[in-house]
C-alpha cells in the first residue's frame, strides 16, 4: 500500500492549511477543521514520520532579496545515470529545484543566484556533473508565483 493510500480528506485539509501558511498553530487548525488539538497534532506527526510534511519554510519574492533566478534544462548523454546525475545537481547549494522530468531534456533545475556571475559559475558547475551533454539556461525575467504563493 502506498502513502497515498495512508492520507484521507482531513489530512489533505491539514495540508492545504499549512502549506497555505505554515505559521498556523496546531489550535487555529483544529478550529478551522471542527477537529480537536490532539487530533491535528497527532496526524502532522504521522505525516512528517510519513515524510509527507519534508519541512516548513518562507516563501520569499527573488526580486526583493534581488536573487538572480536562472533555469536550467538538463539532456543527458547516452547510458547517462540520471538518478546520479539528478543527485549530483541535488547537491549544489544554489539548486533550489531539481526534476526529472519527460521531453526534450531530462532534468529541470531552478537555481537562486546572487547575480549574473554567480549564475555562470553555477552553469559551469552543472556543465562538470559527469553524464551531462548539454545544459541549456534560462534567466528568469520576472517570478510570478512561487511555492504556491502568487507574488504579482
């Protein structure tokens, strides 16, 4: 059975709440679902245990903090590892967003930058992932939603 099988209605609206805002308290969620404090504590609990819930973070606007957002399409070579090659780019620290994905490339990568310079070094570091026989960018021109969140 999957973990698909293991989350019912009351854990998808737990989710949608947090993932809406992810500062709510175990109280206000139990309000907003007539459910009791004890019950929503004890399924977010299961969840992350189920590694449903990975984390809880802040959704920040990449203008503002004036990041230098860049995509970047992945096509690997012949008999390439893509699960390798895909935890290979996993591992760079500017690598917000890594996706195998079907098409025309293998892999989708969005990357935070600090600036344009910062962007070509990460090119340059995907472009030595072993496997890797072209790396196609993208620079972002401007970010409309991000994480579920519009930001225009």
């Amino acid at each position: 059975m999957g973990i698909n099988a293991e989350i019912d209605d009351l854990d998808r609206k737990i989710l949608a709440l947090l993932t809406d805002d992810s500062r709510l308290s175990y109280r206000e969620i139990a309000k907003q679902l007539g459910v009791s404090h004890a019950n929503v504590s004890g399924r977010i609990r299961r969840l992350e245990e189920l590694n449903v819930i990975l984390g809880y973070t802040v959704v920040t606007d990449p203008e503002a903090m004036e990041l230098y957002p860049l995509c970047v399409r992945i096509s690997a070579g012949p008999g390439a590892d893509l699960s390798q090659i895909g935890r290979d780019v996993s591992e760079m620290e500017k690598a917000h967003v890594v996706m195998r994905v079907s098409g025309d490339c293998e892999l989708l990568v969005l990357a935070m930058c600090d600036d344009r310079q910062e962007a070509m070094d990460v090119l340059q570091e995907i472009s030595e992932v072993p496997g890797i026989d072209k790396a196609e960018s993208h620079v972002v021109l401007e970010s409309l939603k991000m994480s579920g969140k519009k930001l225009k």
